[in-house]
C-alpha cells in the first residue's frame, strides 16, 4: 500500500449545535456566548461558521455590550476569539456602535481589537478609521489612524 496517499484528518473531530455557553462569577452571569454551529477540532481550537453572538454583563448582571460576527474562531494555544465578516459591537450603556470586518477578543486581557477599517456611531458622533483597541465592554476605545470624524446632523441620520 501506498501510504503517500493517507493524508491526516484535519477536519472537525465533532460537531455541537445551539450551543449557549454561560461564564459566571459569584453565580453572577459575566459572559454569555452563543452559536447555532460549533465546530471541535482535535488541537482545541474551534470554528463557529454560522456566527457568534457575545453578550457582557457587569457585576450586578445587567448586560453591558454584544459582539456579533458572520463567522467565529477560537485559536487555544493563544487563547483567542476572531470574529470575520459583518462584525458589530455595541455598549448598551453608551450607545456606541462598532462595525468592522475582523475583531479580536481577548478574554484573559479583557480587550477587542483589530487592525482593519472601523465605524464607530456613538450619538451624534461618526468617526473612522483603521486599528482600534478598546476594552472588552467598549466603554473605553482608541482609534489609531482616525480617517473622518464628524457630527450627524439630523437630515444625515
């Protein structure tokens, strides 16, 4: 037998659907994270191709801020989400609205970020640019190369 042929698997090892997944601390919700389609892949790391829907809570467990993408990924080794496609950030509180085409979450540091164009409508203000950073609920952000940044005049809206 030829074993140049065998290739190894490198496909998904299994498959969850409708998967709500709930972190909490002190029985408080903090984090809660939703897929209609996970993939499991046998080094940890795992693909949501139906998109990912983020929900944050603070300490009392009121619902802070959403992150939604088309498509999601978790690389272990680094501990890292990537949201690809139409992805939407929105701080309830605030808001404020992000959109983007990829975003990085990091839970450990508790921060977003990406290096692509950004469009962030908060009130009556309109801003632009390529490479942000901001903290997991969006409360605070930093835009790195501002490209246009205005007021909304109600006839714009």
């Amino acid at each position: 037998m030829d074993t140049s042929l065998l290739q190894p698997y490198l496909g998904p090892i299994s498959t969850v659907y409708d998967v709500d997944l709930v972190h909490s601390d002190s029985a408080i919700v903090r984090i809660r994270m939703e897929a209609r389609k996970q993939l499991d892949f046998e080094d940890g790391n795992r693909e949501f191709p139906e998109g990912i829907f983020i929900r944050f809570y603070d300490e009392n467990g009121k619902m802070t801020s959403t992150i939604r993408a088309d498509v999601g990924y978790y690389d272990r080794n680094a501990n890292l989400y990537r949201g690809v496609g139409d992805v939407q950030v929105e701080n309830i509180e605030k808001e404020q609205r992000l959109n983007t085409e990829e975003l990085f979450w990091d839970p450990t540091a508790k921060k977003i970020f990406t290096e692509k164009f950004v469009t962030i409508r908060e009130g009556e203000t309109f801003l632009q640019g390529t490479g942000m950073d901001a903290k997991d609920d969006f409360s605070e952000y930093t835009i790195y190369k501002i490209s246009d940044g205005r007021t909304i005049l109600p006839e714009d809206s």
